[in-house]
C-alpha cells in the first residue's frame, strides 16, 4: 500500500497522538501547539482521503484501519533510533516504547506484580495500566492489550485463553468468628447471612448468579468494583464469592467450605491483529500469558 506524500513528520504526529489519546497530550509529548497538531493530522488525512483519528468528548483513538500507518510509524522510530545508538544497546531498542492495557480491577494486582517485573528487565518500555469497570474498545485502539471474559465478536482482534478462574466464597476471620464457627456454609444456610455483591449489570455475572441460586438474599453491602467488593469482605460486611487469586492472596480472609461448586470464567487475553507487528506489545503479552499460566487453573 502506498501513501502519498508522508513524511516522518506527518507519521510521528499520528504516533504521538496515538500512544496518548489526545490532541494535548500529544502536542506536549512533542513540543508543538495543540493546533499545529491538529492541523497535521488534517492535513494528513486530507492527503490520504480517509479519516486517521476519531474524535469524542472521551478523547482521540486512532482508526483501526490506520493501524497500519502506526505500525509504520514506529518501525520508522525504531530505525531511527537504531542508527543513533551504539551497536552494543542495538538489542534493547526493539521495546522502547509504551504499552496500554485495560483489565478489570480483580486482575489489577496480579498484573502490577507481573509488569514490575517486567519493567526491571525491560526498563526501556513505559506501562500504562488501566484498571476500569468499562471495556475498552481495544478493536479501535483505545488500548494495546486487554483481559476479558466474555468473546468479541470483531474479527480484528485475536484472543488467547489464559486459563481458568477459580471461584471461592470468602469471609473475614471476624465474620468467621461472629457468624460461622465451622467456616462451612450449608444448603439451606444462605438466606440467615450477609452477602456483598454487584451492583447494576453485575449482578448478571455469574458469580452473583449462583448466589442467588443457593438463596442468598440480603446484600447489605452493593459495589460495582472488585477493589471495594474485597475491602468490604476485609472490613467484615458479610461474605462474597471472590477470584481465589485475590482471596487466597488476602491474609486476613478465610475461604469457606462449600457443598455446591462454584462457578469459573476462563480470561482472554486480547489485542489488535495488527498489534503483532510491535515487539514491545508482543513481549508484554508473552509474558502475560506465561504469567498466568503459572497462577491460573486449567
């Protein structure tokens, strides 16, 4: 495919804006005016005959289908880069760059843990993780990487199964002691003890749903994030079926013995197609899904 009439400076203009989601944000990553920004991405875009950047009060995202110009872009840096350097840093350059990955907040932790790590390796790659109860759309970019558990049905994106999470129903050591001297729950049992749950459309999720089938009935405690859901079970709000990588990792709950099997949700890692081409995205997904293949069920 051939693009009339783009230079560098044209593609690192959409580069910046891409890698920081606004017109702002990319003006002061380079040292121009917002305007001359925008201007060059008009420009661009008048010289392509196709819109580049889909703008809304959310921010900017670059068009899926310009993808490609972005991947060009940065094999652009990369080269640039390359030639500036030393032979001896030649290797580390192929990650220098930023990563954006949207999770959901239980998976927040286990992921921080893994990009530390990560980053004490690979110090040349920048890491934004953004821990939301929203879905990014990652099909138009809004983020590199993302951890879901239901399918898209977009055909530019690829998933990759990182296992199986298990479910547990946890309470606090004070819950135990007050309420449930045995840290068993009964058939029969739910509807005398407190529960924290979903709020809004989580309470279509699965584990919510189960509760309800085993006659749970007073929610006293209503979240729609999983960081609150677990202070609210540390902080002695009732009990709560939680991920057992975050409810064996919490030292002060105790995880109940149940007679019907809880459910489990198998995690998706998911990104763009076009995403393959850049070894830093490439290399952070690796090391995602060796991660959970470590730390998750099968």
């Amino acid at each position: 495919m051939q693009h009339p009439a783009v230079t560098w400076d044209d593609l690192r203009v959409l580069l910046a804006v891409q890698r920081h989601q606004s017109f702002l944000a990319a003006a002061q990553a380079l040292g121009l005016s917002t305007s001359t920004v925008a201007r060059r991405i008009e420009a661009l875009e008048a010289s392509l005959g196709r819109p580049l950047v889909q703008r809304s009060t959310a921010g900017t995202s670059v068009e899926a289908d310009s993808w490609e110009l972005v991947a060009l872009a940065e094999q652009f840096e990369l080269g640039l880069g390359s030639a500036r350097r030393n032979d001896g840093a030649h290797g580390a350059s192929t990650l220098a760059g930023s990563v954006r990955i949207s999770v959901g907040e239980g998976f927040a932790g286990f992921l921080t843990e893994l990009l530390c790590e990560f980053r004490r390796r690979h110090p040349e790659t920048s890491v934004e993780l953004i821990a939301e109860t929203r879905l990014a759309d990652l099909a138009r970019r809004e983020a590199d990487l993302g951890i879901r558990v239901v399918r898209s049905p977009s055909k530019v994106l690829v998933e990759r199964n990182l296992g199986v999470l298990h479910f547990g129903l946890y309470a606090s050591e004070t819950y135990v002691e007050r309420r449930l001297r045995a840290a068993r729950l009964r058939p029969g049992e739910y509807q005398r003890h407190d529960f924290v749950g979903f709020d809004g459309a989580h309470r279509r999720l699965p584990q919510e749903q189960w509760l309800v089938a085993q006659g749970a009935t007073r929610f006293p405690f209503r979240t729609n994030s999983d960081a609150v859901m677990l202070a609210a079970v540390v902080g002695g709000q009732g009990i709560a079926v939680l991920p057992d990588l975050l409810g064996r990792a919490t030292p002060s709950l105790v995880r109940l013995e149940v007679d019907t099997r809880l459910p489990s949700l198998s995690p998706l890692l998911v990104f763009h197609k076009e995403a393959r081409q850049v070894p830093r995205i490439r290399a952070v997904a690796h090391a995602i899904e060796e991660a959970a293949k470590a730390r998750l069920g099968r």
